[in-house]
C-alpha cells in the first residue's frame, strides 16, 4: 500500500517542488512505483516534469470539484526514460478550488476521498504543496501520512517553521490522527559559505523534529532541470545533485 509523504513549507522557493519531482524520479529508479500530485496553482512540479500546463483536460482542480475520476486526472508513465512516474498535474484553474468549495462539507478531505482510490497501485505517493498553509495543504496533510519539510539554508530558515510545525499537529488533532513528520532536510547548501553550515547547526540545534543525513547542494544542474521538463536524474544524473536525491530517496526508504 502506498505512503503518502506532502512536502510541506509555506515559505516560498524552498526547494519543495525541486525535492517533489527529484525524489520521485529518485524513488521512481529505485524500482518504485510513484504517483506525483501537484496541489500548487503554480503547477512547477507539473511543468519541471515536462507537461504543458494550459494544455491539460484533466487536474488536480477538475478532480478536486468532481469533473473527473482519481483514474481520469492520472498522467500515466508520462516519462518515457522513467515509466515508473504517474502525475496527477495541477496549473492556475486550481486557485479557484479554495473558494469554490468553501461550502462543501469535509472539505479538508476531498483529496484524501480520491486518493485513497487509487494508493494501492502505488510504493509512494509525493505529494507538492503550494507556499501557504491553505485549504490546499491542509487537504495534502490530511491525505498525507507524513509531511517532509524542506528548509533553505539561509539566514531565515527558522522563521514560519514553528507554525508549520503547530498546523502539523492542529491537522493530527482533528484531521488525521496518525500524520507524522517525516522529517526536515536542508536545501541549496552552499559549502563555500560558512552561513550554509551556521543555518543547518542552528536548525539542529532548535528542532525536535527528525533530521535527513543527506543535504542537498545548491546546484546549477537542479535549477536547470525543469526548463527541459526532466528530473536531475534523467537531465544530468552525474551531477551532486542527482546524487544527493538517490540520497534522499534511500533515507525515506529505509524509514518506511
Ligand atoms: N538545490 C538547489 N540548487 C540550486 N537551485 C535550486 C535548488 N533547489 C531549488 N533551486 C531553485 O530555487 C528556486 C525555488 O525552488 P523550488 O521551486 O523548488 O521551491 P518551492 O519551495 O517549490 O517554491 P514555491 O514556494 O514557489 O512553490 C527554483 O528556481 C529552483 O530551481
Ligand atoms: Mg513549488
């Protein structure tokens, strides 16, 4: 049965859709069957995969108001080099979905009512959040059997974590009482700089939650990657990036 892990920080550009998509293909090449479900309005996770997002009949959006299946809104094998990746993908029509279901009752468990459909054919389910603590994360955390937050490696990395931390716990309280964290894992570390290294011993040092071994690098080769619409793994798999997610990929693995 498929573990669902929501990558989760409403802090903007953290690294939550580059860590979506790359430890998807890295679990995906592992021999893991993933499905990739991108609940962010931005739609990067669906594009960096290489969809074109205004050319999409089905969504996580036509999903979400009850226009098509859990079946229908799954892209299949859509990576020639990586069949094990499916998609459910997401772009702007998704911003509508707060307001439009504001009034549907449970509405904090339309995605988990859909997913829970389909987790069966799938090791692990990835799950892309958008940079707030939205209608649209809460549903990804009620889904979600863990939530795995990226942190930048900068000087504000702390700020907003705590909250995240408090709609973690608010989510298991009345929502889903068996959602974990999975853990925190540090993005865009920069070994040149002595900031890069103060940040993640900082963090360590403030946090109770489970820390990930692996770091990801800040690397050029990860920022390029969705402008082809391929993962770091199949653009440039000898790059410190590709390795740090197979990295990451074998951590979560071996904490299932
Ligand atoms: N390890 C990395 N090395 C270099 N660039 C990176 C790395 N991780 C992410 N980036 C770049 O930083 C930017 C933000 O990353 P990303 O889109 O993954 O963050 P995000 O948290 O999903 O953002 P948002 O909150 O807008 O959804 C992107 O341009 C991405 O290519
Ligand atoms: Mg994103």
């Amino acid at each position: 049965m498929g573990r669902i892990i929501a990558v989760a920080n409403q802090k903007g550009g953290v690294g939550k859709t580059t860590t979506s998509i790359n430890l998807s293909a890295a679990l995906a090449a592992e021999g893991k069957k993933v499905l990739v479900v991108d609940t962010d309005p931005q739609g990067n996770t669906t594009s960096g995969f290489g969809l074109d997002k205004n050319d999409l009949k089905n969504t996580i959006y036509t999903l979400m108001i009850g226009e098509c299946s859990a079946d229908e809104a799954i892209n299949k094998s859509f990576l020639e080099d990586l069949p094990g990746i499916d998609i459910i993908p997401a772009n702007i029509n998704l911003s509508a979905a707060e307001i439009e279901l504001i009034d549907t009752e449970g509405k904090e468990y339309i995605l988990k009512h859909e997913i829970d459909k389909v987790k069966d054919r799938y090791d692990y389910i990835v799950i892309d959040c958008p940079p707030s603590l939205s209608m649209l994360t809460v549903n990804a955390m009620t889904t979600a059997d863990s939530v795995l937050v990226p942190i930048q490696c900068e000087y504000y990395a702390l700020e907003g974590l705590s909250q995240l931390v408090h709609t973690v716990n608010l989510v298991k309280d009345r929502l889903n009482p068996t959602l974990k964290m999975e853990g925190v894992v540090f993005t865009m570390y920069d070994a040149r700089t002595n900031l890069s290294l103060q940040v993640v011993e900082n963090v360590k040092d403030h946090l109770e939650e489970k820390v990930f071994m692996t770091i990801i690098p800040r690397n050029i080769r990860l920022a390029e990657a969705p402008s082809y619409g391929l993962p770091i793994n199949l653009y440039e798999p000898k790059s410190s990036g590709a390795y740090a997610y197979k990295s990451l990929a074998e951590e979560v693995i071996a904490n299932s």
